[in-house]
C-alpha cells in the first residue's frame, strides 16, 4: 500500500483544490443576489459534492482498472439499463428527460457515468487486439454499435451536447487504437459527404424540418443551429443567451469588474449562471486573467493525465486515459466556445465548475481511474 500511495498523483489534488475554489466562489457570486436560488445553499452543496469526490477520487486510484475493463460488458449493460429507466422513473429538467430523483432532493444524471462506462466498453473490445490494426468489420462495426445504442438513447432525451461527447471520444480512442489510415481517409471522406449533404437538406428544407420539429417541441435544436451559422437571420431572442453572455465577457476586459457584482449583465440577462453559463461569471468578475488561470488549471490537468498514458504499459489504460482527455477536452472547448460565439450552443457543463453533483462525483471518478493506471502501471494483471 505504501507503494501505491506514493505512485498516487499528488499534483492532480492540487489541481481539484483549484477547481473547488473557483468553483464555491463562481456559484456563490452567481447566486447570492437572485432572489430564486439564494437561499439554495448550492455554493456549500458544491464543497460537499466536492469533498465526497475526493473519496471517490482516492477509492478509485487505489482499485485495480483492469478488472473493470475485464467486465466491461456487464458496466455497459448497466448503463444502457439506467438511460432506458428514465423513460419510466426519470423526471424533466431544462427540457429533456435526463435526471432521476434521488431522496434528500439530490439528483441524478445517468449520462454522466455512461460516458465513463462506454470508454471503459471501446478500451476492452480494443485492447483484445493486443496493438494490431483495428479491423472494420471486426472491430470497428460492433463499435459503432456500442456508441450508437447511448447516443440514439441520450439523443432522444434530448440532450444534443452530451450525445456528441460520445462521438468524439469514439474518434479519440479509434485513433490511438490504431486505426488503418486508409479508414481514416474513408471516415474522413464520409463525413464531409455527410456534413455536406446535412447543411444543403437543411437549407433546402429548413422551414418544413422546423415545423415537424416544432410540433413535437424540439424546435430549440435548430434555433441553436441557426444561431450558430447565421445569428443575424434568427430573432433576438432565439440568439438572446449568446449575446448577452458575450457582452457580459467583454465586459470583463483584462481583469474583470469585480468579484460579486450585483448589477452585473449576467446577474440581469443570464438564466442559469450557476449552470452551463459559469464561464460567464468568471469573464464578467475576474476578465481575462482569471479565464486564463481556469484554462491554465486545465491544461496542468490534462497533461498529467497524457503523460501518465505516455508511460503506461497496458493498452487498455492508455486506450480509457485517452478517451477520458478527449471527452474533457470537447467539454472545454464547448463550453466556451458556445458562450463567446464560435461553438453552437448545448447544454455541456464546465467539468469541475459548473454546479451539479452527478458531473463532479463521475469527473472525480475519472481521475481516480487515471490514478488507478498510473500506480498500477507495473503490476501483471491478476485477472
């Protein structure tokens, strides 16, 4: 035990310590003058959320990774079982059908954790190659079944940004799996024949597919297309949330207009700062440098985690390590791309920041698993 401890990546809780404070204070300043959710407490939820983290983060390092990629299977039937109950037991938030009620008022977002569980599910079925070319029938088919069970589920919800994570990190973990390049260029040319003939349909048919859509009240997915492609041809209020979130940025300048400002743009025209909009608070509150010091956090933490991947001996722990950085690094990049208008906008967290139990406790138990790889790194495989 002594040696594992000393193998656990003490930098990684630094970092977390970093993302707690910036978190309580973000969500703190964002509630503590709106009437609805002052007296919420979700700054003194968010330390508890965090502190119960750090259990998970430190049981996790210090449990063998590799029989969960052992029985990854039976982590991946769980998973498609817990997207599948929310059409019986789960309840409506922000309008999709993702959360399950928990007693003591907690929630709970199953998607979360199927994230985890599907990179866990494509590491074991690559790792049975042992390093060979992955094969298209073989390997890259029932893959691709594997992904599309959870997104068409999570798509359906409907919960756009977190769908996509799924695709994203399938493209991660194929890629150092070591796809064929002639796949690649295939993939690659499927693609863009697919991107391309999506914008011309779209263009073509755009008030017919929004009048079908608008019936069955998932009109919010082409309103936010729109927004994205051409912000000028949509009403104010269809673009509403992204100017005001880029106005209150802008706002912030070099090093922000104040902590806890109560007049401030995202107090007034922000729904939800706490949420999917934190970004926002902290370009308003502490400008630019305090946004660079958040991404500064997160380029310490995703390179800890490549270098542990680097240095891993197993593929199946490089393969999970890899899915994991790309599912964190779309998260980023999403987040504030859609809040400074250069990424279309989803309803993707800010992993470590934004308020919400379910993200913290399964982003902590990501790094934990990270942790895992790296002090188990030398040790043979008992199972």
């Amino acid at each position: 035990m002594l040696v594992k401890i000393k193998r656990f990546d003490w930098l990684t809780v630094f970092i977390l310590l970093g993302f707690m404070t910036l978190s309580y204070l973000l969500i703190h300043s964002a509630i503590f003058d709106n009437p609805t959710y002052k007296n919420s407490n979700m700054d003194k939820k968010t330390l508890f959320f965090f502190g119960l983290g750090f259990l998970v983060l430190f049981g996790s390092s210090f449990f063998n990774y590799r029989l969960l990629v052992k029985f990854w299977w039976v982590l991946y039937a769980i998973g498609i079982m817990l997207l599948l109950g929310l059409y019986k037991f789960g309840v409506v938030k922000n309008s999709a059908l993702s959360w399950y009620e928990l007693p003591g008022g907690l929630n709970f977002q199953p998607v979360e954790l199927v994230k985890l569980i599907l990179i866990i599910s494509i590491a074991g079925v690559i790792a049975r190659r042992n390093g060979e070319h992955i094969q298209l029938l073989r390997d890259v088919l029932p893959i691709g079944v594997l992904v599309f069970i959870p997104f068409a589920l999570v798509l359906d919800q409907p919960d756009l940004g977190n769908a996509l994570i799924f695709l994203v990190v399938v493209v991660g973990m194929l890629w150092i799996g070591n796809l064929k390049y002639s796949y690649v260029l295939v993939c690659l040319a499927i693609l863009i024949g697919f991107m391309s003939l999506f914008f011309y349909f779209y263009n073509k048919h755009h008030d017919e597919w929004y009048s079908y859509l608008e019936a069955s009240k998932n009109q919010h997915w082409m309103d936010r297309i729109d927004t994205f492609i051409d912000p000028d041809s949509v009403d104010d209020d269809k673009s509403y949330q992204v100017d005001k979130s880029m106005t209150a940025i802008g706002s912030g300048g070099l090093n922000g207009d104040g902590y806890k400002q109560g007049n401030s743009v995202r107090n007034r025209f922000i729904p939800l700062p706490f949420s999917d909009s934190i970004f926002v608070v902290l370009g308003e509150e502490f400008g630019f440098v305090g946004a660079a010091i958040l991404l500064l956090l997160y380029f310490m933490m995703l390179y800890r985690m490549i270098l542990i991947a680097i240095q891993c001996d197993q593929l199946s722990g490089a393969l999970i390590i890899t899915g994991i950085v790309s599912m964190f690094v779309f998260q980023i990049f999403e987040n504030v791309g859609m809040l400074i208008g250069i990424m279309p906008l989803t309803g993707i967290t800010l992993p470590f920041i934004s308020y919400g139990g379910s993200s913290v406790l399964i982003n902590m138990l990501c790094l934990g698993i990270v942790n895992s790889i790296r002090i188990h790194r030398e040790e043979p495989s008992p199972y």
